[in-house]
C-alpha cells in the first residue's frame, strides 16, 4: 500500500538535495534525502518510499547498484537516475538495473517533476490493479 506522495534522493552533493528538497516540498510532495547509497539503505529499512531519484555517482556503493537493491527489495518502487555524465552505454547499465528514466545534470525541476507526478500515477494504478 502506498505511503502518501513521499520522494527519497539520494545525492552527494548537498545543494542537489537543498535544491530538489525545497523544489518537490514546494509542490505537495514529502521529501527525504540521503547524501550514500548506504545512508538511503537505513532511511528505507524504516520507512516505505516508491519513487526515488538516485544519483549514479555516489561515495562507496554506486547508484546502479543501490538502484538493483532496491529493485529487489522492492519490486514495484520507480526510481529515476541522475548523471553528470551520460552516456548510452550508462542508459543501458541504468535500464538493467531497473532505473525508469535517465535526467543529466543539471536536470530541469519541470522534468523531474513530470517523471515524479507519472510515477504516482503508475503506483496509483497498479495498488488499484490490487498488484501491490
């Protein structure tokens, strides 16, 4: 069952997470942050979050890989990858891993927000399908 309109991201990068944060509160959306892949690991051994934007360069585990785990961990979260660097081999790599979308830095908040309100949408008919 899904949890109310919260967005977990995960960046290193402190003005990423203030900028996204403040941009995503601002529109009606619960927001938690997390600066490590680990760091997001705790945050949802505690609490449910379906829609996540992950940036692939993170310190220690990658965002690709924290992307699978939670993908296995949970099957119908949507979580989106956000580079600095983009590149069609890393579009597949991300597509592998279960990314919904690639955005590259610096992603415009309209895109993002889109990609967040369409997730919902998605989440919305599959808990009415009764799939989750």
């Amino acid at each position: 069952m899904m949890d109310g309109k919260k967005i977990l991201v995960v960046d290193d990068e402190k003005q990423i997470l203030d900028m996204y944060s403040g941009f995503f509160s601002m529109k009606g959306y619960g927001v938690q942050t997390a600066k490590s892949a680990e760091e997001a690991l705790e945050i949802l051994e505690k609490e449910q979050y379906w829609v996540m934007f992950l940036d692939l360069n993170l310190p220690g585990m990658s965002g690709v890989d924290l992307c699978r785990q939670i993908c296995r961990d949970r099957p119908m979260a949507i979580c989106h990858a956000v580079t600095g660097y983009g590149s069609l081999y890393e579009l597949h790599d991300c597509r592998k891993a279960g990314f919904e979308d690639l955005f590259i830095k610096p992603a415009g908040l309209r895109d993002l927000l889109e990609a967040a309100e369409h997730a919902f949408k998605k989440l919305e008919r599959w808990r009415k399908g009764g799939t989750m």
